[in-house]
C-alpha cells in the first residue's frame, strides 16, 4: 500500500475539482442566487465582535512536516499569515478571462475544454 503526501493529495483533489467543475448544473451559478449570497457574506464579516478568519489551514508556529528535505536543517516553521505574499491566497481561485469575443484567448480556452471533454468521453466509451 502506497502513502500519498499532503501535497500530492492536494494535487488530485485540484484535478478532480477541476474535472468535474465543468459538469455543474448553470442553473446554481445564477446572478440572482449569487447576488442573495454576497449580502449574508458580506454582513458576517463585518461584524466587528468576531475574530478574522485565518487563511492558512495551519496556526503559527506549525511544524510542517515533510517540507524539509535536507540532512541537518532546522524544522520548517508556518509562518503568521500576512508574512506570505498576498498573491499566495489566490492561487486557488479561478482564472478570470476577459471576454474578448470571437476568436480571442476565453473563446479559444473554451473550445480546448470541449474538446478534451469530447476526447475523455470518446475514450471512456471506448473502454466499454
């Protein structure tokens, strides 16, 4: 039996969410229904009795396993959350494209997810 690191589980989750994002239904990605959730989000943030939400998964002061490699080296510590750089956060957040219309990069990006769908599809049904 095989061990999976942190990092590579991360990975797979990463590509099974973004595998299957496609396949989500358009009818809960609505304006209106995105509309009516920023108010409820917006209001419980700014109710200055709560503590900020942390965005790291670990406190400080977490030693992270797994990350130091070399012999002889100190414990790689987690550090407080506004020591990263601010882009960090947004690794995980989805490319934004511009619509630029016909023939541009989001019209382009779009038809190579069809196609490999199309492809994935075309093999699956292969297999049986």
């Amino acid at each position: 039996m095989s061990t999976m690191s942190f990092v590579r589980a991360v990975r797979h989750q990463l590509r099974l969410t973004t595998f299957w994002a496609p396949r989500r239904c358009l009818a809960t990605q609505s304006a209106p229904a995105a509309a009516a959730a920023k108010p409820q989000s917006t209001s419980a943030s700014t109710n200055p009795a709560e503590p900020p939400l942390a965005k790291s998964s670990c406190g400080e002061n977490t030693t992270l396993v797994g990350l130091n490699y070399l012999k002889g080296q100190p414990e790689v510590m987690a550090m407080p959350d506004d020591a990263y750089p601010s882009w960090l956060w947004t690794l995980l957040e989805p490319k934004q494209l511009p619509d630029d219309g016909p023939g541009g990069k989001a019209e382009k990006v779009r038809l190579r997810k069809a196609n490999r769908q199309r492809i994935r599809e075309s093999n699956f049904m292969k297999t049986q």
